[in-house]
C-alpha cells in the first residue's frame, strides 16, 4: 500500500539542511552510474573522517543513535522515499547530529556518488524481502547490488545486516557465500544472544514485540 504523502512534505524537505537530493536525469542507473557525480565528503560534513553507510534508513531511529554513538564516524543514510527520509532527518537534526547526511535516492545510483573503496561498513536494516521469486532482482543482496558493496567497501570492511524473515536471510547467506564475502557472528535470534551493543530500529521492536526472532550477520569484503 502506498504510503499517503505527508502534509507540508516539499516544505519539509527544503528545511532539512542535512539532506542531500542528487539531481540525475537519466533514469536508468546502468548508465547515469558512469557519469560520476562524487560527493565532496569533506564540503558536507566539513571535515574528513571514516564513512559508513546505510541503506534503506526509514524513519532513522537506527542511524540516528548509531551517529550519536560515534560522533567521530562520518553516515550516509540513503533512502529512496521522500515521505519516509524526511522524518529521519528532521530526527537528526532535533538530536543536533553534525556527523550524518541523508541522501535521497535509490541504492542503484550510489556509484555515482562514491568512488571505490571509500566505504568502512555497511548496514543492511530491515530490508524489503520482495518474496516472490520474480522480484528477487531487487532484493538488496542480490548479487548485483552485492558487486556494487564490493566496489564501495574497503577491503576488509563489513556489511552488517538485520532481518526479520528466514527465507530471506537464508538467500542472503547464500549469496554472500557465492559472492566471495566471508561470514562472521552470524545470529539466528539476536535477542537471546549475547550480541552487545544492538540498536534497534522501528521494525525491529515491532517484529521482536510480536515473538518474531531477530537473525543478523557480518559480511565482510576479502582483502
């Protein structure tokens, strides 16, 4: 169900001095990814610093305590809904967070905003399952996107993923295994393991309230 378009939302937007709306004509990212368009990180955050990134941010509960937890970490947040980033950055900006930008745009255009191994971790939060196996092209590891982390990431750098639905974990694991990523601290019900330090995001609460068990893993790049 499509989510009805929040009152004010073009006047929100404007707003939010921490959100960045890339302007991109060609809309098949194929080839508007080989017109690069690099962010100038230290412009944005106005200094440099270690870049982390997440993708599909919602509402920003997540990456919002994430920030405020490591102040001297550099966060991308990217989102493709506008009616759903706004929120995050207005989150941000009322917690005062000088450490994270959101970007709105979808995680197939980010090639052409970052070079190659300019990224030290990735999360995957929550991601869309897209169930049905016709749409197993969007999954976000699928392995085109999985090619794509690769280029981002630093070799040795993470993808750390959550996720409420097995099956789609499961494909997951399978793909990072074929994808040349190898696994660590890998959680079948985060809730009742000794994993310390978890933030958890709206769904999360929501899916853990319900008795639903929480599964995440470490992807990580080979050197």
């Amino acid at each position: 169900m499509r989510m009805r378009k929040k009152k004010y939302l073009d006047e929100r937007l404007d707003a939010c001095r921490l959100l960045i709306r890339p302007r991109c004509s060609d809309r098949h990212y194929q080839t508007a990814v080989k017109e690069k368009e690099y962010f100038d990180l230290p412009a944005l955050f106005g200094r440099d610093g270690e870049l982390w990134l997440e993708i599909g941010c919602g509402k920003g509960q997540f990456i919002v305590e994430e920030a405020a937890r490591h102040p001297d970490i550099l966060y991308l947040a990217v989102e493709k809904s506008a009616n759903v980033i706004v929120t995050a950055c207005e989150k941000a900006e009322a917690a005062g967070l000088t450490n994270v930008r959101f970007v709105n745009c979808s995680a197939e255009y980010l090639e052409k905003y970052l070079p190659e191994n300019s990224v030290g971790r990735l999360y995957l939060n929550f991601s869309c399952p897209f169930p049905k196996t016709k749409y197993a092209k969007h999954r976000l590891t699928a392995d085109h996107f999985l090619q794509m982390y690769a280029r981002l990431l630093k070799p040795g750098a993470a993808i750390h993923q959550k996720t409420d639905n097995m099956h789609f974990f499961e494909y997951s694991l399978e793909q990072y295994s074929h994808g040349g990523f190898w696994l660590e601290n890998v959680s079948l019900d985060l809730h009742n393991s000794d994993f310390e330090g978890n933030i958890e995001t709206e769904y999360e609460q929501r899916f853990a309230a319900a008795g639903a068990p929480i599964y995440r893993l470490e992807a990580y790049k080979r050197p």
